[in-house]
C-alpha cells in the first residue's frame, strides 16, 4: 500500500471526505508546483471546511421542511403592486431573527404571503440559522397528538428553539381548547427569545373568533405583536391570470420602534 493510500484509508476513518475528494489532486498539484507542506495542508483543510459547510447547508434545508423552492428572487414583485420589494430584500439581511423580531403577513389568499414568507427562510438557512415551515393546522393538529403520549412539553421545547418557525395560513381553522392552549404556550416560550413568521388572511381583530378566548388572545396578541414587523399586501392574486392592475409606490406605515407596520394599499377601482 503507497503513502496515497494510507492517507486515503486514513482520511475516511476519520471521515474527513472532503479532504479525501480532493486528495489526489491536491498532492498532484503540489508535486508540479513543489508546494509547501503547510500550503497542502491549508489547501486540504479549506476543501474539508467547504464540504462541512455544504452538508450542513443541505441539512438545515432539509429539515427546514420547505414545500416549494421559492425565494425572494424569483418572488414576482413586479406582478403585486402590493408589496414593498425595498422592505422585503431589507428583511433578507435578516436583522430581525439577530432581533427575535416576528413578521406578520397578512393578505388575502394568492397575494404573495407564503412566496415571501418562504424566502425569508430559506434565505436563514443559508445565513446558518436552523428554522422550520409548518402549515398552521398540521402544527396544531401536531401539538394536539402529542398531549396523548404527554409528549407537549418535549415538542414545545424543540418547537422553540427554530429561528425562525414559519407558521402558513393560520386562518378560519377548526380548533380545540387543547390545541388553543398549546399552541399559546408555544407562543409563550417563543416571546421575545426568537423570531416567528405568520402568514394569515385574518385580521388580528378577528383572532377572537378563531382562539374562542379573549384573555388568551389579548395575550398572545400582546406577546406576538410587541417586537413584530406588520405587513398587510392589498394587492391582486398571482394566481390570477388577468394582468396586474399598473404599479403604485407602497407606503410604509409609520410604526413605533417595536411595532414596524407595512400598510400597502390597492388604488381603488374606477367606474
């Protein structure tokens, strides 16, 4: 067995295979080259930490749970002139999970919400954050399962350490007391530690109805809008095929330094 091969069998006992990928070719060059031994060992070491970096990449994505490949730039701002493409690439340089800031999108269904809202995870988890979509009643129904094995609190704690956790479509959802109070202790372990995204078609002042109980819902409306970014799109659907109404200039609602709101309204129709 040459030196090659004791270093190969070496490097995958070790299970250093992006130094093992890269090994005959490195060696090759630093015969023609003459290169230094620690130049070699650098080169070895640099191609090792990229194929670390790129297994935890796939990783993250892949426990992410992403049910589509979106991303903020193939999101079609120039199709929804409800939204504010500025405000939107500011979010991707991600200072609201260094904030545990939430983002609340609200809109009616096709406008966009879950398009971006998926973006903005996928662009943490190419920042190194851990983070998770779920659908609102698949998490619920979710927290709902793990009562019966008495495994809530087990689920909750890992639920909580995501950033962020992306909730999608929390709308007109048939809901138990127990779900209710799950879900509100989630929330609640999540207060003011790390970032949650929330896609709804529901105003906040109808939350009422879907929760069932105004002292929960007042505190988990207390809780979810202290730190949290607003953003309403009254724009047309891109599901449509009809061609979008001509683009206006979104405005930003003024917000207090805890509360950014993004009010972007349509132009009314005329005649």
């Amino acid at each position: 067995m040459t030196t090659r091969d004791q270093l190969h069998a070496l490097l995958k006992q070790l299970r250093l295979n992006g130094m093992a990928a890269a090994l005959d070719a490195e060696l090759d060059r630093a015969e023609r080259e003459a290169t230094a031994g620690p130049e070699l060992i650098y080169r070895l070491l640099s191609e090792q930490a990229a194929y670390q970096r790129q297994r935890s990449l796939a990783h993250r994505l892949q426990e992410a749970h992403l049910p589509w490949q979106w991303t903020l730039e193939s999101f079609p701002f120039e199709r929804q002139p409800g939204v504010n493409k500025s405000q939107i690439l500011s979010l991707a340089g991600l200072d609201f999970l260094r904030r545990a800031e939430n983002i609340l999108l609200i809109g009616e269904p096709g406008t966009g919400k879950t398009g971006i809202a998926l973006g903005l995870l996928r662009q943490a988890c190419l920042n190194g954050y851990n983070g998770r979509f779920y659908n609102a009643q698949v998490l619920l129904d979710e927290l709902y399962a793990s009562l019966a094995d008495r495994s809530t609190t087990k689920l909750i704690t890992r639920l909580s350490r995501f950033r962020p956790l992306l909730i999608d479509e929390l709308g007109y959802l048939s809901l138990k007391p127990e779900q209710i109070n799950a879900f509100f202790r989630l929330m609640d372990q999540r207060y003011n530690r790390v970032s949650t995204i929330i896609t709804t078609n529901l105003e906040t002042s109808t939350w009422y109805e879907l929760f069932q109980k105004k002292p929960l819902v007042d505190a988990l409306l207390d809780r979810l809008q202290h730190h949290c970014i607003t953003i309403r799109i009254n724009g047309p659907s891109l599901r449509s095929s009809a061609p979008p109404p001509p683009a206006t200039s979104p405005k930003t609602a003024s917000a207090q330094p805890s509360d950014q709101q993004v009010a972007i309204k349509k132009k009314p129709k005329r005649g």
